[in-house]
C-alpha cells in the first residue's frame, strides 16, 4: 500500500513537471535566467527544479513560473491541486506506516518554494538555496526531504492550511503576512541579481512576493528586531560574527522544529558564509525567540545580503506570502 501510493506520488510530481516543461516549450523555451527577471521575485535555479520533477513546486513558485511564460496562473490552479493532494496523501500513509512501526521520524514533502536539499548542502550554508530562491535553488535541485540537523529529528506532519497572518504586538514589528515580511519592505531585486550588490545598494529593499496564505492554518509570525549585525553595518574581511534576529510567534501554532532556510544557494566564495538551515528553538504561541546563526564574512571587501525563509517542520515554507528574512552587511 505504502509503495503503491510513493509511486502515485512521484508520479503526480513528475506529471505536474512536464506541464510545466510542456508551457516553457509553447513560450519558446526562455531561458530560466530570463525567467528570473521577468518575476524579479524567485530565482532562476528555483524554476529550473519546478521544471525536473524531482518534488512538486509551491504554488507560489508554480504562480511565478506560469507568469514568466506569459500565461494565467489560475489556469493552472487545479492542475497543482490534483497533485499536491496526491503528494500530502502519500505523506500521511509515510506518518501511519512509521507510527506503526514506533518511528518517530515522518518525512515531510518540502515547499516547492525551496531550493533542492542537494544544493542546500552545498556548503553546509543556506545558501542552500534561495528558497525555491534554493530546489534547484533560488532559490534549488533534487534530495532528502528537509533540511539537515534538528530538523531531522522532528519531521512531524502538519496540517497545511490557510489563514491570512493577524495579530498585534506590544512592541513595533514587522508582521509576516501575505503582504510582507521580516526586515524591509519596498521593491527589490531578483534574487539572481544579488550576485551583483554593491555597498552602495544597502540597504536593499525586497519586492513583495505573491499574496500566499501560511503552510498551518493559525501560524503568524512578526519579526521583532536586528539584535545584531544592522543592516548596513561594517565587518571586517574574514571576520566570524554572529547574527541575531528577534521574532515573535504572533498566531496560534507552536514552532516545533522550525528552521530559516537560506535561500541563495549554493553560496558562492564572495558571500557571507553560513549554515543552510538556522534552527529556531521551540517556541509556543504568544512567545519571543532569538535566532541566531553564525557569519564567516568573505576575503574581500563588498557587501554581503543574504535571504532566508522560515520553514516548519515538515520543510514547507511556513509563510509564503512573506518577504524573505534577510542580513545585509558591508565587508571592509
């Protein structure tokens, strides 16, 4: 049974996947670069995996993808449907089967968004792709599901849903909505364009994505403060340092094995060096957690803007409709 349904999952994948190919090909088949800049939101190695069949895109990954080629999204809505179902469905008799068997490990199907877990690895960083910006990577390209470390050890199925993100804090935040998300706002780059930042961009403003409801029915987040490392701060070359985010859990579902998953992958020598996935300790609703992760900054001087997404346990971006988490630093 449990085969059966693997094999009816890898298969509505790689259906979903030729259509895509089938919609580039009947565009004249633009390269993946020019794709990129035509959303100016996802990168081109994130489009190419949509394209591979080796897991199926997020929607909003799906959405960008069909706009590049000049085509309707909502054309393609049931398309995507038929198929994430047929994946989830696969993902549950995976759960049942290992509960059956005492395991407490479950694989989760990870967000098309986010880039393969082979890029992801390289590196060790986030850079493990750019979110879908990483999968082939953007933001990715083809591996086990879900990033390394902690999260390993928590892969537990959750409930994929929708509500928009609404919720108040005490202090100033930044609310991962559909609208927006953690540290700027106003019209960015693309993320194959990152390459070419200069300090004199800093800081860099990110362009919204497309409007996504979150991956748990109930999850918001509001990014709180830099704790360290402003953007636009100075390093030295060469130098280790710590950055710090402060985020605070603003909805109703706890973050059990979250994680911010960097989306340009794989990073390249003249980025800031870090891990792939940046654990997020545990954190109930109503609570503040710092997340941190360390930054090797490269040999030479330039500027340094790296993106992440937050990802839930099972690897799905948690907020799709949010902008990116990002560090921009300049290296002297």
């Amino acid at each position: 049974m449990a085969d059966r349904d693997t094999k009816a999952r890898a298969m509505a994948i790689k259906d979903f996947a030729a259509v895509l190919r089938e919609l580039r090909e009947a565009v004249g088949n633009p390269a993946f670069r020019e794709m990129s800049g035509r959303s100016r939101i996802i990168s081109h190695t994130t489009l190419h995996e949509a394209a591979q069949g080796n897991r199926l895109p997020s929607w909003a990954t799906t959405v960008e993808f069909v706009k590049a080629c000049g085509a309707d999204p909502s054309a393609y809505r049931e398309r995507w449907e038929q198929a994430s179902e047929a994946v989830r469905s696969a993902s549950a008799v995976r759960a049942h089967a290992a509960e059956e068997c005492g395991a407490i490990q479950v694989a989760g199907d990870p967000e098309p968004m986010l880039p393969s877990r082979d890029t992801r690895a390289s590196g060790g960083t986030p850079g493990g792709g750019d979110a879908g910006d990483e999968m082939v990577a953007d933001d990715g390209t083809a591996a086990p599901s879900g990033p390394p470390g902690r999260r390993s050890l928590r892969r537990y199925v959750l409930l994929g849903g929708a509500v928009a993100v609404v919720a108040a804090v005490a202090v100033p935040v930044v609310l991962l909505t559909q609208s927006g998300g953690a540290n700027h706002a106003g019209v960015g780059r693309s993320p194959s364009q990152t390459a070419q930042l200069a300090p004199a961009d800093c800081p860099v403003h990110q362009a919204n994505p497309p409007a996504a409801k979150p991956a748990n029915p109930g999850d918001a987040g509001a990014f709180i403060a830099d704790i360290t490392l402003p953007d636009c701060g100075h390093i030295h070359r060469g130098q280790k340092v710590t950055k710090v985010w402060r985020f605070k859990n603003v909805g109703s579902v706890p973050w059990a094995g979250y994680s911010l998953h960097r989306m340009d992958l794989p990073q390249q020598r003249d980025q800031c060096q870090t891990i792939s996935d940046v654990p997020i300790d545990d954190t109930a609703p109503g609570g503040l957690v710092d997340i941190r992760t360390e930054v090797t900054a490269p040999k030479k001087r330039g500027f340094c803007f790296a993106r992440f997404k937050m990802v839930d346990g099972s690897g799905h971006i948690a907020f799709p409709g949010s902008r990116p988490v990002n560090f921009q630093v300049i290296v002297d």
